[in-house]
C-alpha cells in the first residue's frame, strides 16, 4: 500500500515536473520570438525607411467628443500614400489618449503637398469629413509630422491641424 | 587684386587632391558600415554628418532624433508614449515593445526616476504570459520607487488582477490612485473596482467594504466588486444580514443592461447557493426565483431551485424548475444532465411510480444514446480532428491580451460533451498556450517569408545600383570638371596678365580701333609723299591723333568698369564651379553610401534566417507537446463523463428493476392476483434488465412460460433485493452527488469569470 502511495506522489510529482519544463519552454520561446520580432521590426525600418529619406505620420485625437474617426486618407504631391479604415479598439484608444503612428514614407528633400482626409461621423451621427492640406519641408533629416483632430467648442465642430518638425 | 585672386584660389587647392578626400570618405564608410547598418544608413546621405557618426560610434536606439529637430522634450516623450499606448491597447505587441524600448531609452537618458515604462513592461510582459519577467520587473519597481502616471499602476493592476496575483494587484491599485498625474476618468471606476476585488479575494471584508467608499453605486464596476465581496463574505461566513443586505443593494443598483442582467443573475446564483448551503431555504428560493432565463446562470440557478426544494420537501415544486431546465436547454449541457435523475426521483418520493418509471425510461435512452456517441467520438483521431477545427477558427486571434474568448469551441458533439471542461481554468490556459503557440509559429513562417523576400530585395538593390554604372560616370564627370577646373586656371592666369597690359580689359574692338587710328597719320603722310596736296593736311593728322587719344582716354576710363565686370563675372564663374564641384563630390558620397542600402543586410537577414528556423523548430516542437497534452486532458474528462453516464445508466436500470420488482412483489402480495402482473406502465420492462426471451408458441407454453418467468422474477428480485437498496441508496446518494457537482459547477462558473 505504501509503495503504491510512494508511486503515486512519484508519479504526479513527474507529471508537475513535466508542466512546469513545458511552461519554462513556452515562455523561452516567446521570449526568443520578442527579441526576434522586435530585431526584424527594427531591420525592417532600417531597410525601407533610411533616416534621411523618412517621414512618419502621426495622428491624434484631442477629445473626439465631436467626430469619431472611421478612415483617414494620407496623400502627399497628389498622390495616395496610406489609407487606413479604424476599428473600434483603436478609436478607443485615441480617444484614450494614444498616438496612432499612421506610417512612414520615403520622401525627397524639398517642398511636398501633405493632404490628410479623415472621414467619420459627428456627434449627431452625420457623415463629417475633415481634411487639410499643407506645404511641408522635408530636410536631409526625418520628417516628424502629426495631425490633431481637435474640438472645436464655439461650432460643436471638429478640425484638423498639422505640426511637423 | 593678387591677393584677392589668392584668396580665391584657396579653395581650388583643395580640388587639386580630389583622392585624399575620396580615401577619406571611403574610410569613414568602412568604419561605419563595421559598426552595423542602423547608424551608416541613417547618415548615408548626409555627407556632412558621417564625420560624426564615424566618431559617435554608436548605434542609438531611437531611428530618429527629434532632438536635433527642435523638438521639444515633451513632444518627443509625448509621441513615443502615445505610440506604446496606441500600439499596447490595439495588440501590436512587436511595435508595443519596439515603442517602449525608444521611450524607456529616451527617459532613461535623462535620468529622471521614471518609472512608467518599466511598469508598462511589467504589464506587457505578463500579458503576453511572461510571468517571470514581470515578477522581477515588479520587485525591481517597488524597491527602487519613482515616479508613473495612474494610468501605467492601471494597467499593471488591471494584468494582475486577470493572472489571480491579488497582492500585487492592490498595491498597483493603490499606487495607482496615489499617483502624479492621477488615473483618468475613465478607469477610476475600474480601477476602485480591482482594488476591492483584489482585496475581497484576499479575504480582508472589512477593508474591501470601505474600499467601496470611491464606487458609484449605479456603475457597473460596482456591482462587480460587491460580487466580489460577496464571495468573500461567503467564503469568511460573514453575518447574514451584512452579506444579505449587501445582495440586495447589489442587485437594486444593477443597470439595466445585458451586462447588468448577467451579473445580477450570477449575483443571485451565488447568493441562492450560499443561502442554501446555510439553510436558509425561503431565502434561497427568493433568490433563485429571480434569476432569469436569459443567461448563462439560468441552468445552474434551475438546477439548485429544484434541490432546494426538495429539501424544503416540496416535491411537487421542485420538479418543475428540473423540467423547464430540460425543455429550455442543452440535453448535454451539465445542468441538465444533473437534472435528469432528479426528476424520477423526486417523482419517485411523491410515490408517481407510473410517471417515474416512464422518466427512468426516457432517461435510460437518453443516457445510452449519449454514452455511445461519447464512446464514438472519445477518440484520438476525433479529439485531433475537433482541436484542429478550433485552431483553424482562431488563426486570426492575436497572441497574448488581445485574445479573445478561446474558449468558444466548434460547434460539434464533442463540444457537446465538453462543455464543463470549458469551465475547467486549467484546460482554458493550456488552450491559450497552444494557441499563443500556434499565433508565434503563423508569425514565425510571416517573418521566413519577409526575409526572403526582403532577401530577394536586397539582391535586386545591389544588381540595380551595379547597372546604373556610376562609378564609370562619375569618373567622366570627374574628368570634365578638371577640365574645367584648367580651363578657370588659365583665365585666372590671363587675369593676372591682364594689369600688365597697356590695354588692359580693351575689347578686341577697342583693340582694333585704336590700331586702325595708329594707321590713319602714317597713310596720310604716305598720300602727301606720293601726290601733292592741294591743301594743309597737319590739321587731319592732329584730329585723327586726337581722335585715338580719345579713344585711348575712353578706354583708360572704362578699364575700372570693366575690370570690374570681369571680376565680378570671374567670381560668378568661381560660384558656379563650386557648386559644380560639391554636386560632385556629393554625387560621389551618394554613390558610395548608396553600397549601404544593401551592405550588411544580407548578413543581418541571414542570421536572423537563422534564428526563425531554429525558433520554427522549437515551437513546433512544443505545439505537438501541447496538443497532445490537450488531447489527454478532454480524453480524461470524456473518459470520467462517460464513467459518470454510465454510472447514471446503471442507476437508472436499477431503479427500473427495482420500480418494477415492487411492483411485482406488491401484486404477488395481492390476494386477487390472477397470474397476470400489472406493469406499472404500458411499455413491457426494459430489456436490458430481462433474460433472454423465448417467443410463445401456444397458450400452453405462454402459461409455463409466465410461470417460469414470475418464478425467474422472484429470484432475480431475491437476488437483486441488496441491490436495490444499494440502488436507492445511490440514487439518493446521487441526487447530493448532483447536487454538489452542480455547486461546484456552478461555482467554477462563478468563479471562473470574476471581474470579466
């Protein structure tokens, strides 16, 4: 009887033991995928998006009591560069104050005509469409740019502005 | 005049030793490109710059510097924290961590005792099932101290509360609602309500109820944690009114929506539970009579309305919530399936012996379709199959917190049967980690992908900047520019020469004008000689060398203008050149940057190659393990199912034997018996219980028959006598079995999705 105990305790004792390599192993693994995904995240900036040539696109949304971003449409000298539809866990999120990183494009140095449209609904749940276009100056240095989706309180409106740097 | 063309000509020196610069450049390349692609790319084609990137000598984390922008420091800080937040909370892991290391180097070089990030980490880190690495992430923040937002001690106790580490999630919590700047609005409520949970499930009521003082009372985060607070009234066996006074004002405040509904019943479910486990039986069914039928409580809450009254011995009333929970649900929902001896047997105990033998029956049928279907499909192959089907449903699920509900399984009979093992926390874990392993090898093969194809770019990069040729060119244009560069020299030269001239910066029309005036005096004295002149000709001959006086006057008077002009035009000259030359010279730093667009990437894509297929191995390598581990596990729960149906099927025959050997004794203990027995019910007895049958061929044999039958019925109603009261013994037995199953069931239910 005592030595089927002892087996027993044995027994579950090695099966704990094998649990607990497994969960060692699963999380070496996804150790060793984020340090991987995170080299090829920077590789990857590195290989299409060299620092002279960069320009990243932010945008954010101040309140958003008054427009609810669905898509958003960047062209930059007339061209369609990057268009994105949101889902309702990112407008979540800007709305909680986050940073969307629209994207990044290579751009020459010079003058270049930045359009951003932004289509959603306002308050009242009308279609709204926001867009500004402006004249930035891309340098031999990264192009830093961010759209603000502000609130306009004496309309009960919203608008677009842009900073770069 | 010397001078200044020195001085203009200092920078022609440089132009004469183009190979020093050239060596220089390419030496500076060299060393950038050893010390790895990140920092030679970004310089590139920057010529300026790459003298201090040689000698920085570092590769920065951050891609770009807003610093050097003008930027200011809290807009740089502004934006990497905004992308980690966007990134964290839209389930972008790899960008998640990619943002936090350039935030966390950027406030780290600041040394500001900031501890936003690293509490970040901590939270990312447990999200994705890191625990380890956030365990010492945690310990290291508490010991070290400093300063982060609300919102960052928010999250942190938001993953600690989900991974059950409850200390931990009430000193975040605490944090949190201490913290500079203080936590935003939206998650204060949330964020009171961890802070009770966390406190309740460590079992301190009195500090969980005055940690109520912050929740509003109509918000939903408030009834969760007084149902967190109810549990652990429960569980400490707290003063009923206190715990009875508090479910009542939990479910007063409930809003009206489909999340209220559910949580007021799971209130009330766990309410009813308690009460009757104390007894309180008036109480319980007031609480069970208000759960609804429209959620996932409904079944367990029938189920124990019909336990508790049958301990209140209301017979005829406990079968009533049994039958609208078997009309209403599942037949293999668990409930249900504990239900279904219920039935008989409180029908039994109110001596409907007819209408206990026809649900026995019904039962009987039920349970042996059912224990053959699980007998089918309890098979390695169709466990392999129905595990398959589900991994193919989430391959569009995230890894780590964006997962959703992984425990919503294909809808097939193994489903069916498994339904409480969806309830099992254990399986619902392993599951997770075979799916975030299944996300981690999808994303792996992604990222083969991209580097062959990123390989592929990298080749055609190299064979494109190879047939463009610019070395060829750039030399040519070289060669033109030093002929140029001869072709100034020698102007300069002729510059030089010009103040010595006596008709310095003449035109050649000046030049000729004057010769032509020299002539004219000469001609005249040579016209006098050869024919006699009818007048005075010495008049003539002074004009005309007044005339080139003139002219010479007007050429010494316009030399400063022109001098000037022809300067001036030299210097535009010089200017033109110049710009010429740095074109050039950047067109050839261009070109020899151009290398690094390609340079030292085959090699980083190769070695990363190699780490894909080596993480490739080791993830498939664990997706089998943890497959068949999961196959184990639903075959061991399959397996105890198919014991307990079986166990029920044995009860259920027999009761039927048993219902039917009283009744057979009853009729042989009936003076009137006239050798025909009264079956309780239309339908002959079970087959499984008989002997094998023999048709009747005459009434004779049928008599004899019916004799040896009744005389075989008495000896196996002998012979099963002990049996059956073992029989009603388990089945009594069964009914507080049933019932505690379907406690714990209902508790695992209740249990399994706190605070959710």
């Amino acid at each position: 009887m005592r030595l089927l105990v002892l087996v027993g305790v044995f027994m579950a004792s090695l099966v704990h033991a094998e649990d607990a390599a497994i969960r060692e192993d699963v999380m070496s693994v996804k150790n060793a995928v984020l340090d991987l995904n995170r080299d090829l995240y920077e590789l990857e900036r590195q290989l299409l998006s060299p620092a002279t040539t960069r320009a990243a696109f932010h945008i954010t949304l101040n309140h958003g009591e008054y427009f609810e971003p669905l898509s958003v449409e960047l062209s930059v000298d007339g061209q369609a560069e990057i268009q994105h539809l949101y889902t309702e866990r990112q407008v979540k999120a800007l709305r909680m104050g986050a940073v969307q990183p629209l994207g990044d494009l290579n751009l020459a140095p010079g003058k270049h005509d930045v359009t951003l449209i932004v289509r959603g609904v306002d308050h009242l749940g009308q279609g709204r469409e926001l867009s500004i276009t402006e004249s930035v100056t891309k340098t031999s240095k990264p192009l830093i740019t961010e759209f603000l989706i502000v609130d306009y309180e004496e309309l009960q409106s919203a608008r677009v502005e842009l900073k770069y740097w | 005049m010397r001078l200044i063309l020195l001085l203009l000509l200092l920078p022609l020196s440089a132009w004469a030793e183009p190979e020093y610069t050239l060596k220089s450049a390419f030496e500076a390349a060299s060393q950038v490109s050893g010390q790895g692609a990140a920092s030679s790319s970004d310089e590139a084609a920057d010529g300026s710059d790459s003298s201090s990137a040689v000698s920085g000598g570092e590769t920065d984390a951050l891609d770009f510097d807003l610093e050097e922008l003008g930027v200011a420091d809290d807009a740089e800080q502004r934006l990497l924290r905004g992308n980690f937040y966007y990134t964290y909370l839209t389930g972008d892991y790899y960008r998640t961590l990619y943002y936090l290391n350039a935030w966390q180097a950027l406030i780290g070089a600041e040394g500001a005792p900031e501890l936003e990030a690293d509490v970040m980490r901590a939270a990312v880190y447990l999200s994705l099932g890191l625990e380890d690495e956030a365990e010492s992430i945690f310990y290291d923040v508490f010991q070290r101290g400093g300063m982060a937002s609300g919102d960052a001690w928010y999250f942190l106790a938001q993953r600690l509360f989900s991974s059950g580490e409850y200390e931990r999630a009430e000193q975040s919590a605490r944090n949190a609602l201490s913290a500079v700047p203080a936590v935003s609005g939206r998650h204060d409520q949330e964020l009171r309500a961890i802070l009770v949970g966390s406190i309740s499930e460590q079992d301190r009521v009195d500090e969980a109820r005055d940690a109520m003082s912050g929740l509003r009372d109509k918000s939903i985060w408030a009834g969760y944690a007084r149902y967190n607070l109810i549990l652990a009234m429960i569980r400490q066996n707290y003063k009923s009114r206190v715990l009875e006074a508090t479910v009542d004002e939990a479910i007063y405040y409930l809003p009206d929506t489909d999340e209220g509904v559910a949580l007021r019943d799971r209130i009330l479910l766990i309410s009813g539970i308690a009460a009757m486990e104390r007894e309180k039986h008036a109480m319980a069914n007031r609480y069970f009579r208000d759960v609804t039928l429209e959620s996932v409580f409904s079944p367990p809450a029938l189920l124990h309305y019909g336990w508790n009254l049958l301990a209140e011995w209301r017979y005829e009333d406990a079968i009533q919530p049994w039958r609208i929970l078997q009309r209403m649900y599942d037949e293999y929902h668990p409930a249900v399936v504990e239900s279904y001896l219920a039935v008989p047997h409180t029908l039994e105990l109110i001596d409907a012996v007819n209408q206990a033998v026809l649900a026995y029956e019904r039962i009987e049928d039920s349970l042996s379709v059912m224990v053959d279907e699980l007998k089918t499909v309890n098979q390695q192959a169709s466990l392999g199959e129905w595990l398959g089907e589900w991994r193919n449903d989430n391959a569009t699920e995230n890894w780590g917190w964006q997962r959703q509900a992984l425990s919503d399984l294909p809808d097939s009979q193994i489903t069916r049967f498994a339904q409480g093992l969806l309830d099992d926390e254990v399986f619902v874990s392993e599951l997770a980690v075979l799916h975030d392993l299944d996300r981690i090898q999808a994303d792996l093969t992604r990222a083969a992908r991209d580097m062959a194809l990123w390989e592929q770019v990298l080749i055609e990069r190299r064979e494109h900047l190879a047939s463009l040729g610019g070395e060829a060119v750039l030399d040519a244009l070289e060669d033109k520019q030093m002929d140029v560069l001869r072709g100034i020299l020698s102007v300069q030269d002729r510059l030089l020469d010009e103040d010595e001239k006596v008709f310095a910066y003449a035109s050649s029309a000046d030049e000729a004008r004057i010769e032509r005036l020299r002539n004219v005096v000469p001609a005249v004295t040579y016209l006098q000689k050869v024919a006699t002149p009818t007048r005075e000709l010495w008049p003539y001959k002074e004009r005309w060398r007044r005339m080139r006086g003139l002219q010479l006057w007007e050429i010494y008077e316009h030399q400063p203008q022109r001098k000037w002009d022809t300067e001036r035009d030299h210097m535009i000259l010089r200017s033109e050149t110049d710009q010429l030359f740095k074109q050039l010279e950047n067109t050839r730093t261009s070109l020899m940057w151009a290398d690094s667009t390609w340079r030292g990437f085959p090699e980083q894509v190769t070695a990363i190659q190699g780490r894909i297929v080596e993480a490739q191995a080791r993830v498939a390598e664990l997706q089998a393990a943890q497959e068949a581990h999961l196959t184990t596990l639903a075959q061991t729960h399959l397996t105890e199912l198919d014991e307990r149906l079986t166990l029920y099927l044995a009860q259920t025959r027999l009761a039927l034997a048993r219902l039917y050997d009283d009744s057979l004794q009853k009729n042989f203990g009936d003076d009137d018996y006239d050798g025909e027995p009264e079956t309780p019910a239309a339908k002959p007895a079970p087959k499984k219980a008989e002997k094998p049958e023999s048709g009747p061929e005459s009434e004779q044999e049928s008599e004899q028959e019916s004799e040896q039958e009744l005389g075989n019925t008495t000896e196996s109603a002998d012979s099963l006598d002990s049996d059956v009261n073992d029989s009603a013994d388990v089945s009594g037995s069964n009914a507080e079995v049933a019932a505690s199953e379907g406690n714990q069931d209902s508790d695992a239910a209740v249990s399994s999705g706190v605070g959710e």
